[in-house]
C-alpha cells in the first residue's frame, strides 16, 4: 500500500532540478553549521550532541507518551505543548550559543539558569512544563471523540475495527448532480480566479522542493476512489510480545543509568 502511494506521488509530483538545489542547500548550511559546533561546549561533539537532545526531544516525547497512554489529550493539547516546550528549548539552547562555558581560570558570569542548571536536569524540567502545558489545555478544552482514539492508544489498541459502510441513494444522487450543476458556473469562474492569484512565490517553492503544479487542463478526468484496505490486526504472538516488552525495558534501565551516572 505504501509503494503504491509513493507511485502515486511520484506521478503527480515529477521530479525536478529544484529538489537536487534544496539537497546542495542543505549541504552548504550544513557545512557552515560546524563552526557553530566548534564553538559549542569546547568543542567536544558528544556533549554538543547531548545538549542540542536534551532542548528538542522532551517536547515530542512527552506529547507522545500522552497520546500514548491518556486518551484525554486532544489536538490542542499537544500542539501547544510541542509549540511552548520547543520555544523554551529554543531559548536555552540560544542562551548555550551565547554564553558559552568559560575556563577554568575564568568567572562565570552567566545567566542562573545555565550556571546553576546542567542541560540534562533543564531535560527534566522541560518535560514538566510540556506535560504541564499539555494537561491544562486538554483539559481546558473539549475531549477527543471515541472515533478519533480508537486503536490509537494503549487503552484501546484492542477495539474491534468497524467498516465504513459507503449508503448510495438515487435520490441523493439526483439531488447532488442537481447541486453540483447549479454551483458548477460560480465553482468555474472560483477557479480561474484563484489560479490567477497563484503566488509566484509558491511556484518557486515547489520548484526548489521538487515539485512541479500540473495545470487543470492537463489532468486526467476524476476516477472514483479505491475502495479502503482492510486494516491489519495489531495483535502479535505472546513470545514475541514478551520479548520486545523485556528488551524495551531493558534498553529503558541502561539509558536511565547512563545518563544518571553521567549527570
């Protein structure tokens, strides 16, 4: 199924220069990152690595988990948890690049947050104030529908799967082509006018992406849609349940000793 959308795709979007320009943008911005790695911690990759990990990773990880395990985080919820938890991340990590760690010999006159906080504990902050901001506003605004967590987290990754059952009259059909003929004119004339107001900026943007827009001339006349795949079970075997479950946790004891013997 999968190979078959990336087919899909790729017809619609043909290939193009521009893709192979954005990939050499990439590499020069890569490139002239490295000073700015340099210049971080001293020099010395690993923390560099670590540090830059532990500004951007709680966030997701944190509305993961709650996606994960509690079926009241919603939509909102999660957005503003990702948004507010990256912009404190962003901003101590800015801070990091600004005033780096002196020598030895030297005073620390830094701000209290990067004197007095090590990147791995600030980690640990961060992820309560994502999980904060993530439980307030799910809790602020309206709860997910059945529906929307069916099969989607912990609690009901067991739920039987229900068809989409596809009701066709005739008289609604008679009555959609009558509508679908009267607004046919005002959806015409919409047309044209909104492809008129095309941005030249988003056609450069497609292009430097990659992507080519095919003109409405040019398209093939609509199909219907393919009827759905079933969807495959997510239940496994219990050996091999137990054994991803063993590993996980004890890949999940290593990190947590690692990082609590190196902090």
């Amino acid at each position: 199924m999968w190979m078959r959308r990336l087919s899909n795709s790729s017809k619609k979007f043909p290939k193009a220069p521009g893709g192979r320009l954005f990939v050499l943008v990439l590499v020069v911005v890569s490139v002239l990152w490295i000073p700015v790695i340099q210049a971080s911690q001293g020099g010395q990759l690993f923390i560099y690595i670590q540090s830059i990990s532990t500004y951007l990773q709680p966030p997701v990880s944190i509305i993961f988990l709650t996606g994960c395990f509690w079926k009241r985080t919603n939509e909102k919820g999660a957005f503003w948890g990702l948004v507010i938890g990256l912009a404190v991340g962003c901003i101590r990590m800015m801070l990091d690049f600004i005033y780096p760690a002196p020598q030895c010999y030297e005073e620390d006159d830094r701000p209290a947050v990067l004197k007095y906080v090590h990147y791995l504990y600030f980690s640990t902050l961060l992820s309560f104030i994502t999980l904060c901001v993530v439980v307030v506003i799910s809790l602020a605004t309206e709860e997910p529908k059945p529906e929307q967590i069916t099969r989607l987290t912990w609690f009901t990754r067991f739920d039987p799967v229900e068809p989409k059952e596809q009701v066709f009259t005739v008289e609604g059909s008679t009555m959609t082509s009558e509508v679908n003929s009267s607004h046919h004119s005002n959806d015409s004339s919409s047309s044209v006018s909104s492809i008129q107001r095309t941005s030249k900026i988003m056609s450069a943007v497609f292009w430097l992406c990659g992507m080519e827009r095919r003109k409405r001339g040019d398209d093939a006349p609509a199909m219907p849609p393919p009827l759905e795949e079933a969807v495959c079970s997510l239940e496994e075997k219990p050996l091999l349940r137990s054994i991803v479950n063993v590993n996980l946790l004890i890949c999940l004891s290593v990190t947590f000793f690692i990082i609590g013997y190196w902090a």
